[in-house]
C-alpha cells in the first residue's frame, strides 16, 4: 500500500511533514481510514466516525494555512477504547448490554485530546467491561495480535494495542486495572504507561472496579506517549478522584544517559513460575543495557508480590459487582424477559442474556466477598494486603528511583489457549496487578523478540513513584534511542517487516 511508510511514521516525523506542507491531516487521514477498512481481520475498531474524522482533519489543515496550529497532537489520527465515552459515537465497553448506546457527552480525555487537534477515528474493541486479558471476553469478536494473527493482543486494551501496532492510528487510550495497558503493550511491541491514580481524569469512562481504574496510552514511541499523555494530564473538577498537582513536561524529560539513576530489580519478579525463559533473558539483557547508559541495579525486594493476584481478584470484583449493579434493563441497557414478567425476572433475564460469561463470573465473586459474614474475611482482608503492597513500594523507593522487571510472563498466546481456564489467564497479569493496587505509575516498552517463524515482542516494565511519570518516561526514552526494538513493525501478511 503507498501509505505503509507514513503509518509507521511516529507523530514527531509526521508532524514536520504537515509542518512542511507535504503531508495534510485530510491524506493523513483517509490513509488510516483507508487501512482499517483494509484490515479487518484484526478485530480491531468496533466503531468508525469516518464522517467526524474527516471534519476535524479539514479543521486542523485550515489552522496550520492560518498559523494557529494547536501542538504536537494537532492533525493526527487517534481512537479510544470503547470504554469511554464519545458524543454521538456509540460507546459499547464491548457488551451487548450498552449495544446502541449513544453518549450525550465526551469523556475528559476524549474533550482533552479533541482540544490537542486530534482526530477521532473511531472506537477500538476490548474485553467487556476491561474484564479480560486477551479481548476474547468481547462481545463482539476478539482482536488480533498483528505480529501473528492466530495469537491475542492482549487486553482488555487489546483493539488499542492491535490498531496502533498495525499503523491504523498514530495513538490510543486505553484503561488499565490491572495491567490492561501494560500487557498489551508488551505483547504488540507498543509503549504503554498507566499513569499515577488521579492523575488522569476518569470522568465519562465507564467504570470497572473505581479505586484501580486508570487511563492511559498507546504509542509506538516514547515521545509519542509522553505527548499523547500530556495532553491528557491534569486536574478535572468533575472526577473526584483527580489529583490537583502540576503536570510536569514529559517530552521535555527526555534526553541525556542514566547517570545517577537506581533501578530496583526485585527478586521476586525473577522466580514467579511461569515466566518463558526467553522473556527472562531479554529482561535481563535489557537490564544490561541499562547499566551500559550509567543507571545502577539494586536488588530489591517486594515481600508481598505473591499476595497481590488473590488481593486484586477480591477488591476488583468486589468494585464491579458494584458498579455494574446499575446495568438492569431499568437505568441502563435494553429490557429483557416476558412482558407480564415479575422485577426479579427482568432483572435476571436482562442480566443473564446481555452480559457475557466472564462478567458474569466476575459480579458473583464479587457479591460474594461483599455479603454478611464473608466481608471481612475477604473484602476487608484483601485491603489490609493492599495496603501491605503499597509499604513494599514504599520502602524500596526509599532508595531507588523506577522499579524494573518484566511486563508480561510470556509473549503473546494463541486464541482460545486460556479462554476456559480463568485462573491460567489471570495469571497474565500477574507482574502488572500490584501497580494498580498501590496506585503507582507503571510503564511498558519493547526489549526483544522471541526466536521462531514467527518472533513475538517481549515487553519491558518500569514503575515509579506517584506523580513521577516523567522519570519513567526519562529511563525509557534512554533505552529506546541505545536500542532498534522499536523501529520494528509487523506485516498484516505475516512475519515481521
């Protein structure tokens, strides 16, 4: 296709050809419109606005003739996870229960990224409710992993990962509870960050377990991420959760060696059973570099890493049989069950026929662990160990500055590999869960390849202390510019290009 080299462009290269006037946001546009229409076999975009995109790419070309351009963002193609809310664009969070739902507002970072001179593609496709670590909990299909189609993208941000990894889009959001920025980041060769809790809004995304929740994004280098973020970035008085504390210049972060810096690799992350040895290896060697650019490792440890997978599977169900109560046919979704039928069997029939098998899964545990008699010695108990995680964090940050280790135990797995086995598949997340649980900023960026017909990326994790994004953002740029894992791209016919 003649638009292969630009959709890999980063948005950096992209905007000088805008800035030099031969590229304009309109081209640009209607090239990405016109791959994702070519590819979709990757399951990717749940929802185009072909109509949306092509007004604001017009809008942005007329501000750059008239000088006013709005900044790095201005003019380039972008999606959302279908988690958040888009005006007059449906927004499904993957579920036959919100199918046809048209928000009547945009979600802040939505309104933030439109503000930057986005342009807004279309709505990318996930595992319902971001219950899922594969994208095959989608009612609607799962995404594909463009390295290898017969393989996931990883989730439940898995459509954000695919798009941006295939160059149908230059960035994404997405949501990560638990690692569901992370781990697919890692398995498409993306960078990803979840930034600290609060620090971005969550006003108009559709909520999941409310204390772990966080926005984020997709790019496929680090400048992209740190622009994409910073956009994004800030206090919003309609989310009462959101921090009022200055946003650093991320992009202005970037540059310079290691020199001084003290990376904590703790020893728990290196003996979990599970991990492939090559995803060990490529950690390790990344480790190496590290060093090679003036950073000094430091054994740490992390006491109660091996509590935080049954700590986060007690609070966030507990959170999402919450939230999801509201969903009964009668506040939200469309109404189930006879029409002489009694509340209770609406609500069961609504609930039963509209909401797939993993959410289902997910509200009964958590019912469960919220009941008389069993709070306490669930629900209660798992945030005493949250709280236990956090001290770790705590502690080891006392004399480090990032936290590295890997992002995902394996590279990408084959569809329907995990997808009857719940607790093989949670424990895809088992490196990324305790960032969520201690409310830090946590990171993932490419550092190799598994060998094979078909080599798979293998992500590389950094974590931070809270607030302190631009240090992370710091450390990865630094490795990205010693490496070339970022310059490689997939091809949609197979291999890698």
């Amino acid at each position: 296709m003649a638009d292969t080299h630009i959709t890999w462009a980063s948005i950096e290269e992209t905007q000088r050809q805008l800035s030099a006037g031969t590229l304009t946001s309109v081209a640009l546009t209607e090239m990405c419109l016109a791959r994702i229409k070519a590819h979709p076999e990757l399951g990717a975009f749940l929802a185009l606005d072909e109509k949306g995109a092509l007004a604001a790419a017009v809008a942005s070309d007329e501000r750059r003739k008239a000088g006013r351009t709005l900044g790095p963002l201005d003019g380039i193609p972008v999606a959302h996870k279908d988690l958040l809310c888009t005006e007059g664009v449906p927004t499904t969070a993957a579920s036959r229960i919100l199918e046809g739902y048209l928000p009547p507002y945009d979600a802040t970072v939505v309104r933030r990224w439109k503000d930057a001179g986005t342009v807004l593609l279309g709505k990318l496709n996930m595992d319902e409710f971001g219950m899922g670590s594969s994208t095959e909990n989608s009612a609607y299909g799962p995404a594909r992993n463009p390295w290898d189609l017969t393989r996931t993208p990883g989730g439940s941000s898995g459509g954000s990962a695919a798009a941006v990894a295939a160059g149908l889009c230059f960035g994404a959001t997405g949501t990560d509870t638990g690692g569901s920025i992370r781990q697919p980041a890692a398995l498409t060769s993306l960078v990803g960050i979840k930034p600290t809790y609060g620090r971005v809004s969550r006003f108009g995304c559709i909520a999941y377990a409310s204390s772990l929740d966080q926005v984020g994004v997709f790019a496929r280098t680090v400048r992209d991420a740190a622009y994409l973020l910073h956009a994004l970035a800030g206090h919003d008085p309609k989310d009462s959760t959101s921090l009022n504390a200055p946003v650093v210049d991320y992009a202005a972060a970037l540059g310079g060696d290691l020199k001084g810096m003290r990376l904590g690799l703790p020893r728990e992350y290196m003996t979990l059973p599970g991990m492939e040895p090559e995803v060990q290896r490529s950690v390790e060697e990344a480790c190496r570099q590290m060093e090679k650019l003036g950073a000094t490792l430091v054994d740490i440890s992390l006491p109660h890493t091996r509590y935080a997978l049954p700590t986060y599977y007690v609070v966030a169900p507990a959170e999402a049989s919450s939230n999801l109560a509201r969903y009964d046919g009668i506040r939200y979704g469309p109404r189930k069950g006879a029409q002489n039928a009694t509340l209770r069997e609406m609500y069961e029939e609504t609930r039963g026929q509209l909401f797939g098998l993993e959410v289902k899964r997910r509200i009964m545990l958590g019912a469960y662990v919220l009941s008389a008699g069993y709070y306490d010695a669930y629900y209660g108990q798992a945030q005493k160990v949250r709280s236990l995680i956090k001290r770790d964090f705590d502690e080891a940050f006392a004399k480090i500055d990032v936290v590295i280790c890997p992002t995902s135990p394996t590279v990408a797995f084959k569809l329907g590999e995990k997808v009857n086995d719940p607790v093989a598949m949670y424990l895809s997340d088992v490196f990324t869960l305790s960032c969520n649980l201690a409310g830090l900023p946590g990171m993932s960026l490419p550092c190799g390849f598994s060998s094979g017909e078909k080599p798979l990326p293998i992500g590389l994790q950094l974590m931070g202390r809270p607030l302190e994004e631009h240090t992370l953002f710091k450390v990865a740029h630094a490795y990205e510019q010693a490496t070339e894992w970022h310059r490689r791209h997939p091809s949609l016919v197979g291999g890698a290009a």
